[in-house]
C-alpha cells in the first residue's frame, strides 16, 4: 500500500494545491463530458454524409473522436490538480495522429465530392472517359464516381483523382462528332452527294451541324473522304454502325471497288487500295 501511495503522491507532485484547483479541475470534467456529447453529434453527422461508408468504419471514427476530446479534457483536469499530464497529451496526440492519417483519404474524397456536386463537371448519365476508360455516369457520391463502361465493367474512381486528372465529359456540349472513312476508285462527281444523302437520312444523326465530307486523300488507285456527323453523346456506336449499312447499300451497285471503315483507320498500312472487283 505504501508504494501505491508514494506513486500517488509522486504523480500529484503540486504542494500549493487549494480548493479553487479541485473546483477548476471539476468544472473541467463537466466541460469535458459536455464536449464528448458534442464532438460524438459532430462526428456522426459529419460521417453520416459520406455515403458507403461501412458501418464499422463509422463507429470506429467517432470512438476515435469520443476518446480523443475525453482524454483530453482529463489530462487537463489532473493538469490543475498538479499532476504530471506528459503521459496523458502524449496519448492525446498519439490519438490524434492515428486519427487524422485514418481519415485523410476519406477528407480528401469527401472534400472532392463537395467540388463535383458543387461545380459539376459530370452528373448522372453524362459520357465521361478518365484515363483508360470511357462509359457512363451510375452515381455520384462522396468517395467516388461510379463509371459503367460499354462493355458492362464498373469503374469506381475516388474523387481526389476525378478533379486532380484531367477528366473528359463527352455530354456536356449535348453532341458529340463521329468520322467514317470512305474509300472509293473511280469516284465520281455526284458520288459525295450521295454519300451526305445516305448518311442524312440515318435516324440519330443530328440535322445542326449538317454532316459534311472531307477529301483527306487521293491517288491513282482511289480517293479517300472522310465523313463527319453529329449526334447524340452516347449514340456514336450504333449511329456509326447504322451508317455503314446505309453507305454499304448505297455504294453496292457501283461498279468500281469501294470500303468503308468505322471509326477510320489509325494507322496508314491499312488505308491500301480497296481490291478489284
């Protein structure tokens, strides 16, 4: 018992100790129990707004938060009792540390998700293509934006990187721009009409701006056009496939040979001469 004292007495080190320090000190604890109520409410609204947040997640945060303000609050109390409060801060801090490094990546994309909602970049449903992907906007929400690439696959890109990237939002004009290439031998003069004609009467493509041709091309063998038209964001794919029927209908009772590529070729290798009939 008398080593249990002496430790007692070693930690409250202060001879001047008098009431007003135990009244100070008491003041301190109700503070500090008032505070924890306060900073929990403040922990849970503030995790509460971040969606998809697991629960576990959510409750280890405002422990964390509870525990911190509380120890805290305590170190503070001893501190007027003349007790030596190094030990108890440096938890403080220890805590705090563990806390913030927990929770920066979720203040960053929470942070970020603030900024998408508020300028919005990209909303629900726009065509958006960030690094290697290219799909369509599922949802929005304070950790992440949910892509759905054509292909079926589901993309969740964190939100710190969505404004830190550059970011192409392919809905925001309300039209996108697609090009096919036509090859044609022997092309004759009122064969681009008909090839704007053909590519018109397409349902989806748009009638402003009117598709137009360009000649990117030309040598003994075959001229090469290239067709731009309009449409809708996310409509390019079937658009450009339904085009190519039209085209391949069109130019079929033509006598000299003719290919159509969509979208047109990347390299030049495959822009040979369409072959002989």
């Amino acid at each position: 018992m008398s080593a249990v004292g002496d430790a007692i007495a070693q930690f409250f080190s202060a001879d001047d100790l008098d009431g007003w320090d135990v009244v100070l000190a008491v003041l301190t604890l109700l503070a500090t129990w008032l505070a924890t109520r306060y900073a929990r409410r403040a922990a849970l609204a503030a995790t509460a707004r971040i969606k998809g947040l697991h629960p576990q997640v959510r409750d280890a945060i405002v422990r964390a938060v509870h525990y911190l303000v509380l120890l805290a609050g305590i170190g503070v109390a001893l501190g007027f009792l003349g007790a030596q409060t190094q030990p108890i801060l440096t938890v403080v801090v220890v805590v705090g540390i563990v806390l913030v490094l927990t929770v920066r990546g979720l203040a960053d994309n929470f942070g970020a998700g603030i900024v998408l909602q508020t300028r919005m970049p990209v909303v629900v449903g726009d065509e958006m293509a960030f690094g290697d992907w290219v799909g369509t906007v599922k949802e929005l929400n304070n950790r992440t934006v949910v892509l759905e690439t054509y292909d079926g696959v589901r993309v969740h890109v964190p939100n710190s990187l969505v404004i830190s990237e550059p970011l192409v939002n392919g809905s925001a004009p309300g039209a996108r721009r697609s090009e096919i290439e036509v090859r044609l031998a022997d092309l004759r003069d009122d064969e681009t009409d008909g090839v704007l004609l053909a590519a018109s009467a397409v349902p989806g493509v748009l009638p402003a701006p009117p598709p137009d041709v360009l000649y990117v091309a030309a040598d003994p063998a075959r001229t090469t056009l290239r067709l731009r038209f309009w449409h809708a964001p996310t409509e390019g794919t079937a658009v450009s496939s339904a085009i190519v029927a039209a085209l391949g209908t069109a130019l079929r009772p033509r006598a000299a040979a003719w290919a159509v590529d969509a979208p047109p070729p990347a390299d030049v290798a495959r822009r040979v001469p369409p072959p002989a009939l």
